[in-house]
C-alpha cells in the first residue's frame, strides 16, 4: 500500500518521540508527515526550530491555504485546530477547543480520513488525554492504517490507551522504535 500521507498525534511525553522519528527519516522520504502535539497556546516560537534540529526533513507550520508537499514535515500552529481540505491544502481554525485541546487531534484525523481515506497512516502518541481516539477510529473505518504507542512504553499512557480501546482494533502497537523502523519502510 502506498501511503499519501502520515499523521501524527501527542501531547505530554510525546516530544521526545517524535523528535526520535524524525531525527531517522532518511532525507529522501517524500510522504508527508503532520504533526498535531499539544502545547502551549502562547508559545509561539522555538517549537519549529527544535524539531528542525533533529530533522532532516524541512519541518514548516503551515499557514492558512497552505499546500501539502511531499518531503515535508507539517506541525500543526499553537492554539489553531488545522484542518486538511479535499484540495490537498491546510485550513486553520480558532473553532473551540475539542478535548480541551485546540489544536485537536481528532479534527486533524477525522479530515485526514476523509481526504486520504486508506492512503493515509494515523499515529497516536503518549498523551493525558482522550484526543485523537475518536480521529484515530475514523481513520481505521475508511480503510487507513492505525498505529498507536505502546501504552506501557508511553509516559504517559492515557492517549494511546484511549486510542486502542475506541477504535477495538488499531493495526499496530509498537514501541516509539518499532514506530520509527515501520515509518521508514512506507
């Protein structure tokens, strides 16, 4: 299966994750990769430039109308939900918070699904909350893969947790590693 487009959700322990994944993308992989982490509403720089560092992937946060490329790495802003249109371009929002989270990762998800349907792959990353559970779900039911961190390997457990008793049949679970290695075969 060929892939068009990888999502990744976290929140609290799941920096260091993604960090880790994308200091392992080799610099010729094309796919996509969003990003939507939890973090601070008013911390508005700093967070781009620390995933750069490890990255060999250009990491960008995309604006309103944005284009989506491939070979590039796309976190969603601080405090916007980010939304991806039929178009193939990102849509910002300052929409209420879901979950208590804005950005939040099910709105990301549940558009992803439904522009990619089974191309696009969803990842749910260590976190507190119950956000991107209901995403994830919707993701697996039009045909995408699902994969989910070990809960007993995140920090904090309760996001991927959520995420594997929602959906009742996530497709992998896999340590922040095994998450890295299956990435990089897609």
């Amino acid at each position: 299966m060929s892939y068009k487009i990888i999502i990744i959700g976290g929140s609290a322990g799941s920096f260091q994750v993604v960090n880790q994944i994308l200091s392992k993308l080799p610099r010729e992989f094309k796919i996509p990769i969003i990003l939507v982490l939890h973090r601070l509403k008013h911390v508005r720089h700093g967070f781009v430039e620390a995933l750069s560092q490890k990255s060999s992937v250009p990491v960008i946060e995309p604006e309103d109308k944005t284009i989506i490329k491939p070979g590039n790495v796309y976190l969603a802003p601080a405090n916007y939900h980010l939304f991806i249109e039929l178009n193939g371009r990102f849509a910002l929002s300052t929409g209420e918070p879901v979950n208590h989270s804005r950005p939040a990762i099910d709105l990301s998800f549940q558009t992803a699904a439904y522009c990619f349907r089974e191309k696009v792959a969803g990842v749910i990353l260590s976190g507190a909350n119950k956000d991107g559970a209901e995403g994830l779900k919707v993701i697996k039911r039009m045909g995408g893969l699902t994969i989910v961190q070990d809960p007993k390997e995140a920090l904090i457990p309760v996001m991927p947790q959520a995420a594997i008793d929602k959906t009742g049949q996530v497709d992998h679970i896999f340590s922040s590693n095994g998450i890295i290695n299956f990435l990089c075969t897609l």
